[in-house]
C-alpha cells in the first residue's frame, strides 16, 4: 500500500516526528509550526503505515472544538470515519471509561455531572449546616480550593492542613461534600479525572481493559497538563504503549490554572526511551517578528529550547508607539486599524491584544467614537461585566427611586440577608400601593412587617442609599463611584471570588473610577455634581444600545493576551507595555511568574503574521489613579534594530528617561496636524496661566482641548475661543 501521500506537504521534522519509530516522543511544537498537522498525520501514520486499528489509539486534546476538528481532519486524511478512534478531551475520555466502568468506581449507571453552579450551591448548604459565615468563609472560595486539591489528585483525607485553620476549615466542607455526592451519584467535572484515575491506578480488571487495548496514546498541548492529567496518564498508559507528546513549553501561560510546564520537562525524565523532535519551521509570521519573540524567550531559564524561523520574507520592523497617556494610546490604534481598513484590508485580521480586561474600557472607547466596529473576543464589553453593571446599579437607583431592576440588582449584590421570601414581600407591597420597591420597602420596614435577618440588611440597604444621594451634592462623580464600591461591600465581595476572576472583578471596579474621572474632567465645569452624574448613566444606557458588532460583521478583534492563545492575525496591536501592567504587578516577586508573563508576550508577538505595533504610555489612569510606570523589560529585550520607534512631537518630562530605544522617527500620528497642539505641549491661557494638553476631541472649530493647568486644575476648552499660546 502506498502511503507516502500521508507524508505530502510536511517538511523534514514534521516527517521524522510522524514517522518517529521511538516509543516515546516529545515534540516541542513552535507556535505557528503546524502542531496539528503533524498530530493528525501521525494518527494516519499509525492506522496506514503501521496497521494499528483506530480503536488501539488514543488523542487526548484540551477543548472539544479542538477535538471535533482533529477528528474531521484525521476522517479527511484517511478518507473514511473514524468511530472507534478515542479523540476527545481529558474530561471527555473520563466519563467515557467511568460509564463504561461505573461498577469498578463505585458508581450507578445514571451518575449524574454536576455544573459549577451545582456544585457552589451544594457547598453553601455545606457551609451553612456547618454554622460558616458567607461573609468569613465564601463558598466561592471553597469552591475553588476543592477543585484545586482536586487538580492535584487530593482527597479530603489526603489534604495535610498543618494546623492551618483555614485548610482544617475547608477540609471538613470538602468531606461533607464528598459524602453527598456519593451518597447522590454526583461528579462534578474535577472529580471525572480523579475517579477515572483512582479507578484504573485500584482495579487490575479496568487497568488491563486499557493497557490491553490502547498501542498508541497522543497528547496535544502538554504543557497545559496540570498534576491529575499527568498521573491519569501515567496509570493508562501500558509500558508497552506508544505515548507522543505535541507542547511546548515556551507556550505555557495558564500556571494560574494549575498547569505545571515543568510536566514538559519531565516527559523525557519519566520515559526513559523518548526522542525529542524540536518544529521550528514557522508558517506565520515575518522573520522580523519570529527574530523578535526569539530574542524575548532567550531571557527564560531552564527552557528545553527552540529557535523559530521561517521561509517567507523579512517583513517590516516592529512600530514602537510611546503615547503620552491611554487615551493616546487608545486613539493611536484607532487610527491605525481605521489606515488598515482603507488599504483594503478586513478588520476582522486585526487584534488589539492587553494584559488587562480593564485596559479595554479606554480602547473601546476611541473605537466607538471612531465608528470602528469590534468584537470582544470571548469576553463582554466593559459596561456589561458583572461586577460593573452591579457597581452602575447603585449609581442608577440613587438618582432615580422607581429603578425597580436597579432595586433588585444593587440589594442583592452583595448579599445581604434580603432573601426571594423578603422580595416577594417588597413586590407585593409595591403593587398593591403603586409605589416603588424602595419606597415600599422604607414602608414595610416602618410597619414592622420585615425584621430580623432581612430587616436588618434592607435597613442598612436604605441607609445606604439615602447617605449617598446627600454625599452626591457634595462630591464629585468618581468620589460617590468609589464610596459606592467600598461602602456597599461589592469590592470586597467580588475580591472573593477564587483565582484569576476575582482579581480580574476588582480590577474593573478600579477602572469604573477611571470611567468616572475622566468623565467629570469633560464635562462643563458650570454644571452641578448631580447633573454630572445623571449625563454619566444617560451616556452608558446611550453606549450599552450600540453594542458590539455580532459574530459575522467584519469587525476589529479586541482580547486579552490570554485568549489570544492558538489565533493569528494579520495586524496585531500589543498594548498596555508598562512595568506592572506587562509584566503584571502580581509576578515581580516570583521568577516563575516572571518568566509566565514573558511567554504570554511570546505568545502575543507571535500572533502577528505581517505586521506588528508595540505600544506603552507614559503615565496611565488605570483602577483608579494615575501611574507613571516605566516601559515594560520585555521591550528591552528585543533588538532595537528590529524595531522602529514613533511618538508624538512634543514631550514632557516623565518619571523616567528614554535612553534604551533607538531615535524616534517622525510619526504617521501627528495630533499637532490636527489640532495645532501635540499632546503634552506646555501651554498658556490669559486666564487660567500655564497648563500641559492633556487629551483632545473633535476637529476643526469643534475640536477641544483637555488641558491640565498648574493653579486651575483640569478644564476642557474649546480651541477657536481658548487663546491659547505655546510656551
């Protein structure tokens, strides 16, 4: 049989990779180095070449669409289905052997999965029969350390709290909760690898069903595998079996996750019969932009090592873009997306990529002033996050009492013992008098008809609200927005929340503040704090009807570093390069993390096919107050020649000097053309004295100007009547 058309289109380390006759393989799989193909080419190899049934070989991916396609591909190659193939996910393959063995684990046939608000509301019941305050011990919090221990192959009796209360705490949660879901039939989705893997590594009978049957096992992205995968691994695999490893580890970005890139490393240590086959080809990016994430990567330690490099043209250097602030940064790439588009190209080939989910409220923006269409790629726009739309419902029922959705959004997060029975009472009572919740809420609270627990919270509640309708005659805008955050109790609330969600929630609340800030400074400084305020939430309900483009509009595409991950695009924007943003200020006291977030901007660089923009700022309003960070070390780590730098024209003196980057080049961005002032540029009115241009809008006789003056304080001017001279 000729198989060789198995071997077509596949340079000479992706054929020694598909070919490998090593028992154990690790290719170390450079981004944009066809990982896939060569997996998929490998499973035609084994069933073609080798003979080996489908139902001997085993593809373990990381997400079902990455499964669905690996399938389709492999039916494609072979040019027949592949039914008996075992391709899925780690949590896919699980429930597959426990349904097949439910005996063996000490299941019935109708065990049920549990979702993740299943579960959190099984551990509050938990928690609440065990006498455990929300407030002191968040089920969220619970929640996420059960899973954890889980991820690490932990039972409750095998968790060593050392005297720690907090552990010796959630221990006894996770015991109740293990003898529920046994007692009930329940798996929740960490426990489906866990008892997969406790039953192959306890039943001889279920152990030698796979030893017997899998001859081939194939991994992709190994270096998200966190401790569980690895052990279940281990315990599936025969010493007879074939085991292909597809990572690498200069890819490895979800540490937070409980990925461990060490696991990489220590392929080779546990197989003692591997080859290593290192895919450096890259099929996607320029030769500048591969020499530039080359050249970042080098400054990790303890990497298994890789050089990219590609056949298609040099390319174009990196743009270096110093903006004076994120409001200039955000318009900067406004105007390069809105140059993208007129060359003929689509949007949807362009990425604006950030550290951040709170960077994209100033980027999104400009974008919309711009009339940019975007997409906020597996994510929300800013004012319909969770934790934003909470904060903005505080805001909307102090100005306005008969807001009954407000009512019920801003009572109930967080929570504060006013329960489905409580409101009931309170719909009731507004229905039959024709009044508002809240007025009928104070009523019942009168009348004595809520008390205890639910009375107290719906009286603190009120007093609450009343407290910050009098500070709003009074304060500022962003001053009422942060008494809101604090005093309410959301900041704190969703600070609880586990992991990467909480800090992400809080972040945003910060940012909600900037909103404000930066709002205030453009309104007219003749209108009151209330008025303010009110133009402020007619803006959002304004913004909140022009929604992101939908799934098929051509539209720019906006994401974290994160979920950028596996996608490339022609025109890639990195934003946001500042020490303590990128790399995050949560890492510089570990080396570890350190070197994660210098694979995350790997990552990011190496999304870019042609062309790539890099931009940082000089001072920065980000969760609420201003920093002047100096440039990201990662920018220090590429080569200036690679790299060209623009600014605007004029500049201030900053915290910092500028002496690592080669000589700015006159920049395509001239805010000075357009206004007759570049951002930064000293200036004085006869009246107000000397000022910096902070910020500017509009064109021609419309245009403004935001202009931050040393004795008057920040003021937006109109430019044909401002008198302004530059100094």
């Amino acid at each position: 049989m000729d198989v060789s058309y198995i071997l077509d289109n596949l340079n000479e380390e992706q054929r020694k990779a598909v070919t490998s006759e090593k028992q154990h393989l690790m290719v170390l799989a450079g981004a944009g180095s066809g990982k896939t193909r060569v997996l998929v080419h490998k499973v035609a190899w084994e069933v073609e070449a080798l003979q080996k049934n489908p139902a001997a070989i085993m593809a373990v991916t990381f997400t079902n669409k990455a499964a669905a396609e690996m399938r389709s591909r492999i039916e494609e190659l072979l040019q027949s289905p592949a039914m008996d193939l075992w391709c899925g996910t780690f949590h896919g393959l699980s429930h597959r052997m426990l349904k097949r063995f439910h005996k063996e684990a000490g299941l019935e046939s109708g065990f049920t999965i549990l979702d993740s608000d299943d579960q959190l509301r099984i551990i509050k019941r938990i928690a609440k029969e065990l006498n455990l305050d929300e407030a002191s011990w968040p089920s969220r919090q619970s929640q996420w350390q059960i899973n954890s221990w889980k991820d690490d192959g932990l039972r409750s009796s095998s968790v060593q709290d050392h005297g720690d209360f907090f552990k010796e705490t959630i221990k006894k949660i996770y015991k109740e909760y293990e003898e529920i879901c046994t007692q009930d039939n329940l798996l929740d989705f960490g426990e489906l690898l866990l008892k997969s893997y406790e039953v192959i590594k306890n039943s001889e009978s279920v152990r030698s069903y796979f030893h017997t049957r899998f001859k081939t096992i194939l991994i992709d992205e190994f270096q998200d595998t966190n401790a569980i995968q690895y052990k279940w691994l281990l315990e599936i695999a025969s010493s007879h079996a074939s085991i292909a490893a597809v990572g690498d580890d200069d890819q490895s970005i979800y540490g937070w996750r409980g990925a461990k890139v060490e696991n990489v490393a220590s392929f080779t240590k546990t197989f003692k019969q591997s080859e290593t086959i290192r895919l450096e080809q890259n099929y996607r990016s320029t030769n500048i932009i591969l020499s530039a994430a080359n050249a970042l990567i080098e400054n990790n330690s303890d990497r298994l090592g890789k050089n990219l490099w590609t056949e298609q043209l040099e390319g174009e250097n990196i743009i270096l873009y110093q903006a004076y602030n994120e409001q200039d940064e955000a318009r900067f790439v406004a105007d390069i997306l809105r140059e993208w588009m007129n060359k003929g190209e689509l949007y949807e080939d362009a990425a604006v990529l950030y550290r951040s989910n709170a960077q994209s409220r100033a980027l999104e923006e400009a974008l919309l002033r711009s009339s940019i269409p975007y997409r906020i790629y597996g994510g929300q726009r800013f004012y319909e996050r969770l934790e934003i739309k909470n904060a903005i419902s505080y805001l909307k029922i102090i100005f306005n009492h008969s807001d009954n959705p407000s009512f019920e959004r801003s009572i109930s997060n967080p929570t504060r013992g006013v329960g489905e029975k409580t409101l009931s009472k309170i719909r009731s009572a507004a229905k039959k008098d024709n009044i508002s919740y809240i007025k009928a809420s104070a009523k019942l609270i009168d009348e004595g008809v809520i008390s205890g627990k639910g009375g107290s919270g719906l009286r603190s509640y009120l007093e609450l609200i009343a407290t910050c309708r009098e500070l709003a005659e009074s304060n500022s805008l962003s001053e009422l927005m942060e008494y809101i955050i604090q005093t309410s109790g959301l900041y704190a609330y969703h600070g609880k929340e586990p992991g990467e969600k909480g800090k992400t929630r809080t972040e945003n609340l910060e940012e909600l503040i900037t909103a404000t800030k930066n709002f205030e400074q453009s309104t007219n400084d003749e209108k009151k704090n209330i008025e303010i305020a009110e133009d402020y939430l007619d803006m959002i309900s304004l913004d909140s009807g022009d929604r992101q483009a939908s799934e098929h509009d051509d539209a720019a595409q906006l994401m974290t570093l994160h979920s950028a991950k596996g996608l490339e695009f022609k025109l890639v924007l990195m934003t946001g390069l500042e020490e303590s943003l990128f790399p995050h200020g949560r890492s510089m006291d570990s080396i570890s993390q350190l070197e994660e977030e210098r694979r995350l901007c790997y990552v990011g660089i190496t999304r870019a096919m042609q062309k790539l923009y890099i931009t940082y700022a000089e001072s920065r309003r980000l969760h609420g107050s201003d920093t002047f960070n100096p440039p990201s070390r990662f920018i220090r780590e590429i080569p200036k020649e690679l790299m060209d730098e623009i600014r605007p024209r004029a500049q201030t003196t900053t915290a910092y000097t500028r002496r690592e980057f080669p000589a700015a080049k006159e920049s395509k961005y001239k805010v000075e053309d357009e206004i007759g002032f570049a951002l930064g540029q000293k200036v004085l009115h006869p009246s107000f004295g000397e000022g910096i241009v902070l910020n500017y809008e509009g064109t021609g006789e419309a245009a403004r100007v935001q202009i931050n003056f040393d004795k008057s304080g920040t003021k937006w001017l109109v430019l044909s009547f401002a008198k302004l001279e530059k100094i």
